[in-house]
C-alpha cells in the first residue's frame, strides 16, 4: 500500500502502488476492503476533500483521479502530461487540487468551481515552477542505511507570489517579498 488519506467519515483509504485499487478500513471495527478498482496505476498521494471525494495521484500513470467515499465510483479522471511524469501527492484547497510532479518541475491545478463542482478535463492547468531547485540525500544519525537507500529531499526555490498563487492563507506572520534575497536575513515560513 501507498498513501493514506482519512476524511470526515470514520474510514482510511489506502492507495495500491501496483494497480491502484482504493483498499478502504473501518477506524472503527478495523475491518477493511477493496473500495475502488484501480485503472491499473498507482494510487499515491490522496485527500479526502469536505465534499467526501477522494482525490488521488496516479504515480508513474501522469494522472489524477476523484472518487466518491460513499460509493467508490470514479467522479473524473484527468491525464496531465507526457511521460517522463510521476504525479506523486495532492493537496486540495477551497478553490482547487494541486497535485505535484516528482520529474518535472511543475504542479498541476484541478480548479474546482462553484460549490467545489469539478471541472472539465481541458481546464487543468500546468503551472512551471520556476526558479532554483536542488536535491540532497538525507542522513539520519544512529540510522545506517546503504547509499542507495537513502532519502532524498528536493528543494525548489519559490517566488514572493506563491502562497497567493496557490491560495494558501498567511496565519501568522509575513508573506516572502523581493527584498528576501541572499544578502538579506534568512526568512523561514512553515507550513501547518
């Protein structure tokens, strides 16, 4: 299994790296089945929205889809780009699905529109990300792991308009600004 998302209902659903099927279990009696049959992708990545629709990353398919928590049935199915893709997690705002590409530098934007009602295929966007990026494997103390295995982080650097870009709401504190560069302190945002 891959990915775990849980919503307003008393269920977790677990995504299958192999075949996508949705595998759904009781938080309650812990009794669980296949929920949803898979397109024969993965299912990585997955929210549950406050609509109960299920949104899922299709791994290595380049794809997304949205399913419905109480029946398992398909909502809509979107394909977003040419390979090499990885669509590998997803994280849903009032206003969209933003789903991310671990081999291309870009997210892709499901706009949902009034009342959260899903839109039409051809109205994904595919926003580049712009900017410096880099990746670094991770080391944990007291935790050997061969070379090969080790984790990696990548970093994309981002631009002062991102959050309002994204939709994301500022909590506390200050948005980035052009004044934030390598000659001025370091700034540091955290995302809850």
């Amino acid at each position: 299994p891959e990915g775990i998302a849980i919503g307003a209902q008393p269920y977790a659903y677990f995504g299958s790296r192999a075949d996508g099927d949705i595998y759904r279990v009781s938080l309650v009696t812990g009794e669980g089945s296949t929920f949803s049959e898979g397109p024969g992708t993965q299912s990585l990545g997955m929210k549950v929205d406050p609509r109960g629709r299920l949104f899922v990353a299709g791994g290595n398919g380049g794809d997304a889809r949205v399913i419905d928590t109480r029946t398992g049935e398909q909502l809509a199915s979107y394909a977003f780009g040419n390979a090499p893709t990885f669509v590998n997690d997803v994280v849903v705002t009032r206003d969209a699905a933003w789903f991310t590409d671990s081999q291309q530098a870009l997210l892709y934007k499901v706009p949902l529109g009034r009342a959260g009602s899903l839109p039409d295929p051809t109205d994904v966007l595919q926003l580049p990300l712009g900017g410096a990026a880099a990746s670094t494997s991770v080391v944990i103390e007291g935790r050997p792991v061969h070379p090969s295995d080790r984790p990696t982080a990548v970093i994309h650097m981002i631009g002062p308009e991102y959050f309002r870009t994204m939709g994301i709401p500022l909590v506390k504190g200050r948005q980035f600004t052009e004044r934030d560069d390598l000659k001025a302190a370091p700034v540091l945002i955290v995302n809850d």
